[in-house]
C-alpha cells in the first residue's frame, strides 16, 4: 500500500523537528554548510570578498522577494477560496438546496 504524500511530509517533518530537538550546538551543525555556501559566493566572485558579499546579498535579497511574492499569492488565493464560499450558500451548493 503506498503512503499519501501527505503523510510522507509530515513523517519527514517529525523526523527533522525531533534531529534539531536533539541537538545541544546549532552552529556547529550548521558550520559546514554555512561555510560551503560562502565558499561559493567567493568561487563566484573570483577570489575577491567584497563582491562575494554582494553576491550573497543579492541571493538573500532575491529569497526574500520569492517569499513576499509567495506570500502575496497565497493572500490572494485564501481572498479568491473564501469569496467563493461564500457564495456557495446563495447558488444552492454544499448547505443549500437548488
């Protein structure tokens, strides 16, 4: 029998929650991959740490208007599902009868 996808992500999610509740160092945990991701910028940039640091800056700052944008959307969406809710008892649908 397969597992809903669903169920899959929740698993996961449970499974990283309890891993991170059992960690005494974070930022020893998460060293090497900070420093990997500033080694990148830097390989990036050719060497030179001020345009890595731009570098980086432009990557966050491009994380952070994907989730704005993210965010907008999902406002939008909820506006769109709960206005047409509520329109569903006037068409007759779900609680009322046509």
């Amino acid at each position: 029998m397969s597992v809903p996808q669903s169920e899959r992500r929740l698993a996961a999610c449970l499974v990283a929650h309890e891993s991170w509740a059992h960690t005494e160092n974070r930022t020893a945990r998460t060293a090497p991959a900070r420093a990997a991701l500033d080694t990148k910028f830097l390989k990036q940039a050719g060497g030179d740490p001020v345009r890595a640091a731009h570098l980086r800056k432009a990557y966050f700052a491009r994380l952070a208007l994907k989730s704005a944008q993210a965010r907008r959307k999902v406002r939008e969406l909820t506006a769109t599902a709960d206005a047409a809710e509520a329109e569903l008892p006037e068409a007759g649908g779900l609680d009322g009868a046509a």
